[in-house]
C-alpha cells in the first residue's frame, strides 16, 4: 500500500500545488480561528452600565466600563465616549470609523482560504487532463499492451481530482464558518453602537447632544450669559446652589449648558441651540429668578419653535405670592409672518394646565388640572382687551390674528403650563407663546 508521500507523487506535477494550497489553508483557518473566538461579545449587563454612567453625564465612569471590554468593542466604546462632548454625529461618526477599521482585520486572509476553495478543484482537473494527455501519449507509442505505463497516466489523472477536492471541500467549509462569525462580530458592533446612539440620548435633561445658550439683549449680545457647559462657569458653586434650590431641582450632565448672571430690566431673548449649528431635537429653555431680596419680577416670558401635531410646544410659569394675578396667554402663527418668521402655523391652539403641587407631580404620575383652552382669541368674552394688548403691550408687534388663540385668566399662586397645539399635520409651523402679567393694566 503506497504512502501519503507516495500517492502524492503519483498524482504527478499538479499534485503538489494542490497539497501546498490545502496546507496554507489550513493554517489560515486556524489562525482565524483562534483569533475570532478570542473577542467575547460584551455581556449586556456591561453595555448597561455604560449607557447609565452616560446618561449621568459620568464620561470617566463610562469610560472604564467600556476599558474593560475586550477587542474591537472596547475601540469602538472608547472612541464613542471621547466623542460625547462633540455631538451626536461626531459620536456616531467615530464609532463607525471603528467599525470600518475593524473590518478588514477580521477578514483578512479569508479570502486565501475561498481561492484554495476554488482553484483546487480546477487544479484537480488540470491534473486530469495532463494525465489523460499522457495516457493517450503512451498508447500512440506503445499501443494498449502495455498495463503499467498506462496506468501511470491515469492514475495522475485520478490522484489529481481526489487531491483537488479534499483540498477544496474542508476549504469551503472553514470559510463558510469563519465568514459567518466575522459577520457575527461585526453585526453584534453594529447592533450596540446604534444601541448607544439611541438609548442614550433619550434621557438628556436638556437637549438631544452638546448646547450652547447665548442671550441678547435686543439684538446685542451678553456675553456673561453665554455658556456651553455649566460646569466652565466660574460661578459653579452659586450655580449648584441656585440648582438645588429650584423645585423640581434641575438635573445636570456634561453637554448641558446654565449661566447664573446678572441683568438689568429691559427685554431679553435666550437662544438653545446643538453646539456644532446642525443637529437638532427637543430642548427646553428655563430662566428662574434666583435674588429673592430683589423687587425684580417677570412681567413677560414667551417662545418661539417649531409644532408639530406630535410634538407640542409647552410654556411654563409660576405665580408667587398671595392674591390673584391677571395674566394675558396667546399663541401666534399667522401674525408671525408680519415678523418675517417664514413656515408659521396656519391656525393654531392653547390650552392651559395647573400642577396640583409642583413639577414633580409629572415624575409622581400625578395629573395636571386642565384650565380653559381656547382656538380663536376672538370667541373669548376678553377679545377687545386681547386685541388691544397684543399691539400696545410691546410696539409694532402686529396684531393678533383672527385664527389666533389668547385668554385673559385670573390665577393663583402656583405653577402652570401653556401648551400650543396643532389640529393636524397640515397645520404645523413655526408658532409663538406669550405670557404677560396684565394685573396692573
């Protein structure tokens, strides 16, 4: 019985390419092996813990979960945590620009493995051919009594085909298997960067990503009230102080933006806005007098966004003190455009609620109590005065618009909500609130 060498020989010229092909293969397969089943998934638990420390604006406590992971998610993590400050698509960029990175070490050499997977049997059956060509060689020369230099020729023709497919088979399936679990790996890096882009920014107490408040007085800048990460401010401590203070107490993390400064009476407009100018979702802007020694007041609070039926807009306030307060709430969209505000809604509507404590209620599932609402300021008993303030209140302000909404209400101390509607998507727009304290008008 011949040995392995032996056989091998026989197979003639093509053998040993198809041998030598076989063995890198094999050693390839193996290296991949060994190097893909040494990246564990990252256990969910981890991941967790990440997305919480993120949400708590703790960047360094995420920062060593994510040192703890092994291989490429550990990359990706890191490079997604140090991009946090940057904004949503710096963050996601980064991440992928991991995953892109990682790819092709994954993959590398896989293909050496499906060429052999390939070629081997073509080289089998170029064996083939050459043994037949000598087989038939010899029977021009000799004719067909001689056995043994014919079978020579087939044997190689036969050896050939046999060694092309024993390489080309177990080839075909380590690739399959190796292929299947980069792709595994890649999906699983996939899956958790988009969990992370999307889980954690839903909890932000401020805005989507990184913000950035500026405050104008007319149209002229303050600049000691513009800030992009309250903890910069060199007033930190009065900061959290007035924080802590406030009911509900403000939440803060490390993309939120606060100014603790002082102002002088007169109008002023306070601008949120994603740091990088681009991104946008839901923000919420909130000024509290914090002097209490002071006679300061506000007589006026407005804002000015996008509504959609989805997404209203809400407008709070507060009343302190005792006794009652006259209070002028409307809503504009039509008359914006007088403004050169372009996209205003076509006819929109308010309601108005009160918090039966505070607003913690909202966090304690307790219910607001719905005051009076209203479409059209000019259904309202109060419409005249409405009319009338909308343009003597702040000059050259025009009018209110017929399909506008507004109320004349006398509340007690205590806190409530505006909230501005749309009736349908055809209806959304660029829309206004405004919330004058008229008691002494």
């Amino acid at each position: 019985e011949d040995t392995a060498l032996e056989h091998i020989q026989k197979g003639g010229t093509w053998a040993y390419p198809i041998v030598i092909a076989a063995a890198v293969s094999l050693i390839i397969a193996l290296f991949k092996y060994f190097q893909l089943s040494g990246i564990s998934f990252p256990k969910s638990k981890a991941v967790t813990e990440i997305i919480r420390k993120m949400e708590e604006g703790d960047k360094e406590g995420a920062m060593k979960y994510a040192q703890k992971l092994k291989g490429p998610f550990k990359t990706m993590f890191s490079a997604g945590i140090s991009k946090c400050t940057e904004g949503k698509k710096m963050v996601d960029e980064s991440m992928y620009e991991e995953l892109l990175a990682t790819q092709p070490k994954l993959e590398s050499y896989l293909p050496v493995i499906q060429v052999t997977a390939a070629t081997a049997p073509l080289m089998g059956l170029l064996g083939t051919v050459t043994g037949m060509i000598k087989t038939f060689k010899q029977i021009t020369l000799f004719g067909t009594g001689d056995a043994k230099s014919l079978s020579e020729g087939i044997s190689e023709a036969l050896i050939t085909t046999e060694l092309g497919l024993v390489a080309a088979i177990p080839s075909l399936i380590l690739y399959a298997i190796l292929s299947r679990k980069t792709k595994a790996i890649l999906s699983e890096m996939e899956r958790l960067s988009s969990l992370f882009l999307n889980a954690f920014p839903k909890k932000k107490d401020l805005f989507e990503q990184e913000n950035a408040v500026d405050i104008f007085s007319g149209s002229y800048s303050v600049p000691a009230g513009d800030n992009n990460d309250y903890s910069t401010n060199s007033n930190l401590s009065d900061i959290e102080t007035a924080r802590n203070n406030l009911i509900p107490v403000v939440n803060t993390n490390s993309a939120q933006a606060i100014s603790l400064t002082s102002l002088d009476s007169g109008f002023y407009t306070l601008q949120v806005e994603d740091e990088d100018g681009v991104s946008t979702g839901i923000g919420t802007a909130t000024v509290d007098l914090t002097d209490t020694t002071s006679s300061a007041a506000f007589t006026h609070v407005s804002a000015r966004g996008l509504v959609s039926t989805g997404e209203y807009m809400f407008g709070g306030f507060q009343i302190v003190g005792t006794g009652t307060r006259k209070v002028f709430v409307r809503g504009r969209g039509p008359s914006l455009g007088a403004a050169g505000v372009p996209n205003t809604m076509v006819d929109p509507q308010i309601a108005v609620f009160k918090y039966q404590n505070d607003p913690n209620d909202d966090l304690l599932g307790i219910p607001s109590i719905q005051l009076p609402t209203n479409d059209d300021y000019t259904t309202d008993a109060n419409s005249s005065s409405m009319l009338t303030y909308s343009t003597s209140l702040y000059p050259n302000w025009p009018a209110l618009d017929s399909t506008e909404p507004g109320m004349i209400l006398t509340l007690g101390p205590g806190y409530y909500t505006v909230q501005l509607q749309s009736k349908s998507a055809a209806n959304d727009g660029n829309a206004w609130i405004g919330v004058d304290d008229v008691t002494d008008r």
